[in-house]
C-alpha cells in the first residue's frame, strides 16, 4: 500500500513554519524557527577575544555551535546537559555554518551560538541550523549568503519533506518481522551558491532516490532561504 503522511501534508510540503529574529535583547543576534513542533531557539555572542588564549587562531575566528535539547523538548524526559548527540549536532552545524562567515576578518576570536531545541518532533537539527543562520544575520556578521536547511526522508518507497517523528519511526511488516522503513536525511543548502554544506544519512537509500531527494530538499529550501530573508528584512524596517 502506498504511503500517506500521517498529518496529510503532501509529499513536498514542509509543517508550518514560524520564523522571527531579534527574539533575545541581551544577545548580539537572535532568532526562532519553527517546524510544526520542532522548535529552535538560536542567541549569538560576538565576535569576541577567545580565550584562554591558546585557542586563538591568528588567521581567523573560531565558530562554535552549542545544540542543546531542552530536557522539557521531548515526551520522555531527557536527563539535562550535553551527550554524544548534541556534540555531534554542534560539530556539524558548525561545520554547515562555516562556510558562509568571513571568519579571517576576526583574528583570535570567537562567535558562539547558542541554539535550544524548546520543542521536539525530528527535524531539530534542521530548525537548528535555520535559526542559527538568521541570528547570525540578525548579529550584523558579514554573511556571503544564507544557510537554509531541511530533512528529507524516505519512507517506505516515498521522499518526504521535513520529517516529523512518527515519520521517522514509520515501521513496515516484513516476513512476519517489524522493520524500520525510514531513511533519514538532513540537508543544508547555501542560498546563493546552492551547494550542500550538511547531507547526513541515517538508513539505506539507492543512488536515484539519493539525487531525488537532494532535489527535493534544494527546492523546499528555496522556500525557506526566501522566509528568512522576509524575517530578516522586517526587523531591519522597524
Ligand atoms: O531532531 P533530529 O531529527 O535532527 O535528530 P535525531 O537524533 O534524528 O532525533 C530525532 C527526534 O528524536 C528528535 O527531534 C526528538 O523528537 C527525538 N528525540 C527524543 O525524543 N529524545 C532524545 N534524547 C533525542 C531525540
């Protein structure tokens, strides 16, 4: 039987998305995306001399992404603080981040983000990095262009867009045997250039389906770059 989207979304159709900035007055950028109930909250500091001073690089500044699941983000109670997860997260938001701050106009520096997932339901990641994107802009940082993300997956023989987690959980019968029948896959477009700076896979996928659902997570995030831009261009007219 053909799949259908336990919310009834279309295959294309991300949840309702919400997106503000300026969101946190001590911080030098904030902002807050939304996915439906997956909620991140994203407070940049800097940039700023990093110390201790080992750290410092004096070729550029130093990105540091904190993620953070707030234990109250989930049904089952997450005990609080950092875990395997959230430093993998922080690693590779920072690293899809990256690419588009000029961090050699910052010698021995730091900017830090600080991103808390208030609101759990897949997909955090995504939010995550959205958020963080539009405080760095809402910051003043020289930006080469947006960061703009999205999860895509494949389940059962469908590409969805923006995952929820019942999607992700979505089993199948086989020979008797309960199987996972979802392939997970976090993207993140640069505006401009259109490259990939996050392409993370958690399941099995063959090659078609991959470039079918890059495709797909390129053109959802054309949406999303356009609702940042919006978010952003609203606060600067106030
Ligand atoms: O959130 P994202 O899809 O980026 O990352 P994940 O590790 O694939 O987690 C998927 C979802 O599992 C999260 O969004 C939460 O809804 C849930 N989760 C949870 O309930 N408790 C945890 N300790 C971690 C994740």
């Amino acid at each position: 039987m053909a799949f259908k989207r336990p919310d009834g979304r279309s295959f294309d159709q991300t949840r309702k998305i919400e997106a503000k900035v300026g969101i946190i007055k001590k911080a030098d950028g904030s902002a807050l995306f939304s996915f439906g109930d997956s909620k991140a909250i994203a407070a940049v500091y800097g940039p700023r001399q990093l110390y201790p001073q080992h750290l410092q690089n004096p070729e550029k500044c130093l990105l540091r992404c904190h993620y953070d699941l707030a234990s109250f983000s989930v049904t089952e109670r997450k005990r609080p603080g950092p875990t395997r997860r959230s430093s993998e997260i922080s690693y590779v938001m920072t690293k899809a981040l990256e690419p588009v701050l000029h961090l050699q106009n910052f010698p021995n520096s730091v900017v830090d983000v600080y991103i808390i997932i208030t609101q759990a339901d897949a997909s955090t990641r995504c939010a995550a990095i959205n958020a963080a994107s539009m405080a760095l802009a809402n910051a003043g940082l020289l930006m080469k262009e947006l960061v703009s993300s999205v999860s895509i997956g494949k389940v059962a023989d469908a590409i969805v867009v923006d995952l929820t987690k019942e999607e992700e959980d979505y089993t199948i019968t086989k020979e008797g045997k309960e199987e996972k029948a979802t392939t997970d896959i976090p993207l993140a477009f640069l505006s401009r250039s259109e490259k990939l700076s996050l392409l993370q896979l958690d399941g099995k996928i063959k090659l078609q389906e991959l470039k079918q659902a890059i495709a797909a997570g390129k053109k959802a995030c054309v949406k999303i770059t356009e609702i940042q831009k919006q978010t952003l261009k609203k606060i600067k007219e106030k």
